[in-house]
C-alpha cells in the first residue's frame, strides 16, 4: 500500500474509531483529540505503518495542543487524500503497481519503436507504450488522450494481467494487438 492509501485509511479508521466513542456519550473537544491520540499512538509505534510515520506523529501532536481540533484536521486531511486518490494519473499509478506487484515485474516506459524485448523482470515484460506520459494527464491529474500497456509472457501471466486489467474501475480497456504470447491494451478514461 503507499503513503496517501495508509494516510487515507489511518484518518478514515480513527474517525470512525471517534464516531463510535461519540455514539455512548457527548465529548468535549479536549476528550475527542484524546480518542484520537489515543487510537493513533500504537500506529505510530507499528512497523508496518512506518512509511507513514511521520504524519501519525504530527497528528498525535496536533490532539495534545490545547484548543487543538484533531478531528478537523482528520477531517480535512481525508478530503485532500480522497480528493488526490481520486484522479486518473494516482488511479493509473495504482495500476501500474498493481501488475508489477501481482506480476512480480517491474514496468518500462517507452515508446514503441524503443521497446527493449529482452529487458525483462522475473518472466513477463510489460511496457507503458506512450511518446510522453506525462502528456497523457492534464495538470489536474485527469486522463486527456489514452495510452497502451504491452505485455510479454506466457498465457497463464497474460490471463493475470488481463484481469488486472479488467477490474481497474477507472478506466475502459480495449485489445489493440493480441497473440499466445503477446496483449497489448489501449487504456481511455471512462
């Protein structure tokens, strides 16, 4: 999981945590950031957390400040991680460390012509065919012109990576070039 996702779902689980406590009894706001302080104190400590470590730990200063709204800034933060996690170059992103993950690979980039067939990592190539990528987003993150994904390997992995895919929910697929060995998938924003 990567940074925003572990932020987004830290801050989205300790204000459902506060909700809860909030349901049995009204809470002042100095007994709210102790709620919160107190559910985010063992994620700091957590290793499985520590890429996020330093945010948690702002967090927990934040609720010990005198007159401090922890449950604000939570709120607030969330907005902006919801906001971020939302666009089509963060949903692409996922996707591509999706495949690489379930794959096993690492993902090139380049064009076309360029392509390095023998450059593989573990027993598949897969390959953001694109001139430029970054001219495939526009400044706010949101797909403007669609993109390709080849992919090099056995049919068992092309089946994978088919499915990877497939189930992406922010982007329609369309099969621009298949064989035994070969998918190449032409990415539009839906």
């Amino acid at each position: 999981m990567n940074h925003s996702q572990l932020l987004l779902d830290i801050s989205t689980n300790a204000l459902l945590h506060l909700a809860f406590k909030k349901l049995n009894q009204r809470l002042s706001l100095a007994e709210k950031n102790n709620v919160l302080v107190q559910y985010l104190k063992p994620i700091v400590k957590a290793n499985q957390y520590r890429l996020v470590k330093k945010n948690t730990k702002q967090w927990v200063q934040i609720g010990r400040k005198l007159n401090a709204d922890l449950e604000g800034t939570l709120n607030q933060e969330r907005e902006r991680l919801v906001q971020n996690s939302s666009t089509d170059l963060y949903q692409f992103i996922a996707l591509i460390q999706e495949i690489e993950t379930e794959l096993n690979t690492k993902a090139q980039y380049s064009l076309a012509h360029a392509i390095d067939l023998s450059a593989r990592f573990g027993k598949v190539l897969v390959c953001v065919v694109d001139e430029d990528l970054t001219s495939s987003f526009d400044e706010d993150g949101l797909m403007i012109k669609s993109t390709q994904i080849l992919f090099i390997g056995d049919e068992a992995l092309k089946d994978r990576f088919s499915a990877i895919i497939e189930k992406s929910a922010g982007f329609q697929s369309v099969i621009a070039y298949e064989d035994e060995q070969h998918l190449r998938i032409e990415l539009f924003r839906l």
